[in-house]
C-alpha cells in the first residue's frame, strides 16, 4: 500500500510539472505548527483513514514516524490524488494548514523497537 | 385458536387407528418412537415426550374441560418433528401467531431441545442463528410473526443468504379470514409469507397439514444443509398449531419422515484433472480462499493442496480456511494476485473484485491485476446456484476454468492429481518455493511485529494493534475462538493471533448488514458454551451493537459464557470517509462530516449499558495500561460462566 502511495504521488508531481500546473511550495516545507497540524488532523479528517497518530491502517498507509514523502510530493498528492483518497484541495486546506500538518506528522516520534515491548517480544 | 362447538371429547379410536398404521421403519413422532433423524445412533438420555404419550395420558382422560383444547395440540406434533432433527434451540422475538409451538416447545417439550432462547429483536434472533451454525455445524431455528416479525428479521436473513449459512426461520400466520381475530391478528396475517424473503432465502413452504409440515421441516433442514449453506423459511399455520391432531388428523397417520444428507457435488473429474495440471505446471500459482472452511476438513484439505504446491493461500477470510501462521497463508494478496501466473479461486464471494481493482473516485478507475497470460481457475457453487433480483452474484468474470461444485469437496481429488501432474523434473522448483515462502514468512512476521510497535502503541485512544496483542496474551493458553471478524482493527488478530482451528474463526455477516455482530457472537457463544466451553471473544463495533443491544440481555438471562470488547471508535467510521470524500469531491470542505456519522454528544457508556441489563460492565478504558487488568479479570468471569463486556476507547481502525 505504501508503495502504491509513493508511487502516486510520484506520478501526481510529474504530471502536475508536465502540464505547468506546479504545487504551491518549493522543495524546503513552509514553517509549520506541530499543535495546529494535530488540530487540523483531525478537524479534516486524516486521522480516520491514517489513524491518530499517522500510524496506518485498512483504509490508509502509515504516514508518520517516518514520513514517507517530502513535503513537495507530499503536498502535490494531497492536492491532486484522484485514487481511494479524495483530494485536498486549498480550498478546503490551505497551505499552512498542510504545512502545519506536514510538522505534525514529523513531529510524531519514532516507535520502539518491538523487542523491548514484552507482549510484542516474540 | 381452534373453534369447537359442541364436541365434548376426541375420537381416540381414529386417532389411534392413525398411529397404528405408521410404517414401524419410519420414524414416527405419533408412535412415541421419536429417532432423531439428524443423528440417527445417538440414544436420547431419557424418554421424550410425545404426542403418542400425550395422547395415552388423554385416554385416561377422555372429556375435556369447557373451554380446554379438545385432544392434542398439531403444535406438540411440530415439537416432535423439531426433535427427531436434533434442533437445540429456537432463538424467538415472542409471537401471537407462534403461540401454539411456543407452548408446546416450554411445556410439551420440556424446553429442552430446543430450547427457547428469548431475544429481544427478531433480526438478532436470525443472526443467532447465523452465529451459532457456523460453529455448531447444525442449524437453530428462529421463530417469529410471519410479518412484523419477518419484516424485522429480513436484513439478517440477507446477510445469512451472503455468507452461505444455514437456518431455518419459523414464521407463524393464520391465513384465514374467518377464524382470525380482527385488528391486530389480521394485520399481522399475509397471504404468503415467504414472499417477503424469497429472493434471499434457499426454500419456503406453508403446510396446509401436519403431514405436509413434518414432510417440509424435514425437507427444510435437508435443503438449508446442502451446500450452498442458506436460510430457508416454513410457515407454521395458527390452525396446525392450534387445532387436535384428531381433529385435523382425523385418523390419518402422522409420520416423520427419514432426514436424508445430501453429500456436496465434487468437480467433474476431467475439469479437475485439467485445473491439477495448470496448477503443476505454473511458475507462481495463487491459491485465494473465501469459504472454503466450510467444515475443519476444508482447512485440512486447503492446507494439503497449498503444501504440495507450496504455493501461497490469500485468505478473504470468510471462514477459517487456513492456519493464518502458516507460512504459505496471505491476509490480503493484491501483490500476489498480480504476479501470479495461475490463479485458484476457491469459494470466492467477489471473483471480479478479486481480480480487478476499483478506487472509489469521480472517475471509479478499474485495473486488471493479473499479468498478461495468467490463467483463471475458479471453484465455486456459486456457479450452479444462483439467482436474481439481489446482486450479490457480483460482477461477471470470464476465466479459463470454471469448475462448478462445492470446493471443500473437490479438494482431495484436486490435491491428488496435482500430485500425479508434478513432473519430476519440476519437483525440486516446487520444494525450493516452499524454503523461499518460509524466509519470507519469518522475515514478514519481523516486519509485522515491528508494525504492532509503531501501531501507535501507547496512544490514547488505544491502537488496534494494542488491543489485539493484550487480549492475545491472555487468551493464547486458553481453548479460546474469535467470535467475530476484525476487519474494524485492520485485522491486528490475524496478524498478531494464531488460529489453527476451524472453530476459531467464523468469518464476517456476509451481506455487511450492520446489526449482526453482537447477536451473531451471542449465537455462536452457545454453541461453544456446548462444545466443551471454549473462550469465546467477541471484538464487537459500536456503531453495530446499537442496532439491538438487547443481545446483551438475551446472553445473561441463558447464561451464555462471553468476553465482548467493545471496539468504542465512538463513530460510523466508514460513512465518515464516505461524506468527506464526497465533501472534497465537490470542493466543500469536510468540516461537517461528523454530522449523522458520529456517536458523539453523548458518547455511549457501554459498561453501564451491559449493566443496566445484569451484565458485568467494565470501562470505558481510555489508557491501554489499563487493558491488562480488565481483561484479566473479564476471562475469569466469564470462565466462571458469564457473559462481560470492556468498552475500550479506541482508533478509527
């Protein structure tokens, strides 16, 4: 599923840069705000597919911890997925808002390792 | 009711005239020789009641009292015919139209076998019956109004009708105008019953007599038990149920007639011979499995073939198909599907959507996911059985082999001539597949275990995968069976769990009706209660327990042994993505999308809910390091015989 994500979000830049309809940011992301980025999270929805934390589940991949994208080609597949995942468009998330929770998303520490979790220590 | 004027006994000499002309082969309830036709051999341990007993105590007392049924009620011979098929219970909503077999069952029959199981909803009544034959292997009945009462119970029969499983409804109806009561008795009357459900259920019928009931029950139970498992629905009569047997009867015998099995159609050999050879022969064959557990042998039969293939089994988890630690079983295969090079579908509810991808976007994108030159096998009965109306049939799929037959059954014969098709030249390839599978097994688990880690591990709201490794570790010693799917915690379980027996797993409702899930779980909570009182767990949504929550009352009041986590995600999660995705479709934002799909304002307490119906109630638990101690201490109650709930706050999925 990952893979799959990348991979769109891939093709969502290069057709986005084919047709001179480039994403909003440069390659560096925007300053943003861990606490607002939660906030906005969850007030648009990610966490319902990605979980609470970014974590991943049956309906959206792990997105956190590490995040898997750059903030351009993550912002370019927000923008512009047309897959499973509709897309965010600024008009319903502005581009600090995803800025905010791009750093919300990296904020979120990584797991440990399963070897020191003894129910998980198998 | 029966209506009598002036008739002040029975004619004892017809009736017994009746009863002594019953072949002595057949098994006859009226000459108090009652053979329990389902399991012929098997001694009852104590004499049963009958109507010929009933009908010996009725000689001694020849003139009835006014205003008392005259002889013995047609509903007592319907007892009968319900023992000799060896039917446990009646999961029943109360009806007036049902009141004649609802007296005969608590007091002729002693309420044992069956027994009357009180649910609170007719549809949770049918999904008890749903739940309970997929572990008990038999089916319960249900019994309820032949309309309000059916009209209720319909969404379960669907989702009995979608998941191939057995049950038979027992509708009561008074089909005539003139003997019924006006107002509600009439309304509640329907010239044909069965209609109401007839496109989702396998067979119907009305008896215009005793004789036709004993016939059509035991044609219903041989009908809902020959693959296709499905529903099917009998009409019980107010006048069969109400009125004397001699009075109806009038001296003609009652007998039960013989249950015969019906053994499951195999594939046609040549078409399996074929499907063997393709399968030998293939680089990368596929296995994918939806209902091929239909017994514990349709495990062992699908272990045997992907092993001498060693050959990977994705498993749609319909049923308990295949041990999910085995190192050849797959919970979700897309990658493998693609690569493949043959394809075995086995029992598959969606062999398109198996085949096929749809994104569910403005321009609903479709791909088809085998390579170029990837042949098809499909075994399924869905293929000689199927219908129309209701599209539960799926989207059509051509494929280069389609072999229609039950495949639980055509397994062993496929399995040997796999084995007889294996050059020996190819042999060494196929051994050196099963050494790659097993690297790959141990290194997925890592990967899987690793996963659970960073499944949000210590978040509140709790994590599925949190939840799922410590209901494990206090279940794993135990003779423990999931009675519920786990599709809602990204099916953690499967990954995290290991299932080796067929009981262990039943699969989802089949129709994805929502409502089935606590009442389902409560019905197959019976059955294990029998089979020798394992540990059943029941991972239960939210939004599915408020559809009848009277489930919860209907497991205290039988003592019905049950741990119910409640999976607490406080939302319709599925519609939430639903809304926002049309919400971003159409540029508006999806800031509105909690309204009419969350379970917010007030949040619901499940604990005061379970006991506020007599049940143990713990929660609800917000921090995981909470979850230990409270699943502890609901195993111990429930090995102790009651049924608990835990409501646990958790993640969407």
């Amino acid at each position: 599923m990952k893979s799959r994500f990348i991979l769109i979000a891939a093709a969502a830049v290069l057709s986005a840069a084919a047709f001179g309809n480039a994403p909003s940011f440069g390659a560096a992301a925007p300053q943003g705000d861990p606490a607002k980025g939660e906030a906005n999270f969850k007030r648009v929805g990610c966490y319902q597919c990605h979980g609470y934390q970014g974590q991943g589940g049956r309906e959206g991949p792990r997105i956190a911890a590490p995040v898997p994208l750059a903030f351009p080609a993550l912002n370019a597949f927000v923008r512009t997925t047309s897959g499973d995942m509709p897309p965010f468009t600024e008009k319903v998330l502005s581009n600090q808002e995803l800025a905010d929770i791009y750093a919300y998303l990296q904020s979120i520490p990584a797991p440990p390792d399963h070897k020191t979790i003894p129910l998980l220590a198998q | 009711m029966a209506r009598k004027t002036g008739r002040t006994g029975v004619d004892r000499r017809k009736f017994l005239t009746g009863v002594a002309a019953t072949g002595a082969a057949t098994a006859a309830a009226a000459t108090g020789a009652v053979k329990t036709a389902a399991a012929q051999g098997a001694a009852p341990a104590a004499a049963r009641p009958s109507t010929a007993a009933a009908q010996r105590e009725l000689a001694t007392n020849a003139v009835h009292a006014p205003g008392t049924t005259p002889g013995t009620p047609g509903s007592d011979f319907m007892v009968d015919v319900l023992k000799s098929l060896d039917i446990d219970y009646v999961f029943s909503n109360p009806a007036s139209s049902a009141r004649g077999i609802h007296e005969s069952i608590i007091n002729y029959g002693g309420n044992k076998k069956p027994e009357f199981i009180t649910c609170m909803h007719e549809e949770s009544a049918v999904a008890m019956t749903h739940g309970y034959f997929k572990v008990a292997g038999k089916p319960a009945a249900a019994l309820c109004h032949g309309t309000v009462g059916l009209q209720h119970a319909a969404m379960a029969l669907y989702n009995a009708w979608c998941d191939r499983a057995a049950s038979i409804i027992m509708v009561g109806n008074r089909m005539d105008a003139v003997g019924r009561q006006p107002g509600v008795p009439t309304i509640h009357a329907v010239q044909d019953p069965g209609l109401l459900v007839r496109d989702f259920t396998k067979w119907d019928d009305n008896p215009q007599s005793l004789q036709h009931f004993a016939e059509s029950m035991v044609r219903a139970y041989k009908v809902t038990m020959t693959p296709p498992y499905e529903p099917v629905l009998m009409t019980l009569e107010e006048k069969l149920q109400e009125e004397a047997i001699e009075e109806l009867q009038r001296g003609k015998p009652l007998v039960i007639p013989k249950l015969n099995r019906v053994s499951p159609p195999a594939g046609d050999p040549n078409a399996v011979r074929e499907a063997a050879k393709l399968l030998a022969m293939a680089d990368n064959p596929v296995i994918v499995a939806d209902r091929v557990g239909r017994t514990p042998a349709g495990v062992k039969h699908l272990v045997e073939l992907a092993e001498t293939l060693n050959c990977p089994v994705v498993d749609n988890l319909g049923r308990m198909n295949m041990p999910n630690q085995h190192h050849l079983c797959q919970v979700g295969g897309a990658a493998l599907i693609a690569q493949a090079d043959v394809i075995l579908g086995l029992e598959l509810t969606d062999l398109w959507g198996t085949v096929n991808s749809m994104d569910d976007s403005v321009a609903m994108e479709t791909a088809y996911r085998p390579k170029a030159g990837a042949k098809i096998i499909n075994i399924s009965m869905a293929d000689v059985y199927i219908r129309a109306n209701f599209q539960d049939f799926m989207r059509y799929q051509q494929v280069d082999l389609s072999i229609g037959a039950d495949a639980e059954a055509t397994l062993p014969m496929l399995t040997e001539y796999v084995k007889q098709a294996i050059p020996n030249d190819r042999k060494a390839m196929i051994a050196e597949r099963g050494e790659k599978a097993k690297k790959a097994h141990a290194g997925a688990r890592e990967r899987t275990l690793q996963a659970a880690a960073g499944n949000a591990w210590n978040a509140t709201p709790i994590s599925a995968a949190r939840l799922s490794a410590e209901i494990w570790q206090h279940i794993k010693n135990e003779n423990w069976a999931l009675v519920s799917r786990d599709s809602s915690l990204s099916n953690w379980p499967h990954r995290l769990w290991d299932f080796r027996e067929h009981h262990q797993f039943i699969g989802g409702p089949g129709g994805a009706g929502i409502g089935y899930g606590l009442p389902a779980a409560v019905g197959a909570a019976f059955a294990h209660r029998d089979n020798g009182r394992r540990l059943a767990i029941n991972i239960q949504n939210d939004g599915d327990s408020m559809y009848a929550p009277g489930a919860l009352w209907t497991a205290v009041h039988h003592s019905i042994p049950l741990l119910t986590i409640m999976w607490n995600n406080r939302a319709y999660h599925q519609e939430i993505m639903h809304v926002q995705r049309l919400a971003n479709w159409r540029q508006r934002g999806v800031e509105n999308a909690h309204i009419g799909t969350t379970i917010w304002d007030p949040y619901v307490d499940y604990a005061k809910l379970a006991q506020s119906m007599g049940m143990t109630g713990y929660g609800p638990i917000t921090d995981p390091k909470d979850l230990s101690a409270a699943i502890k201490r609901g195993i111990d109650a429930v090995k102790a015989g009651e049924p608990v709930l835990i409501d646990v706050v958790t993640q969407p999925r």
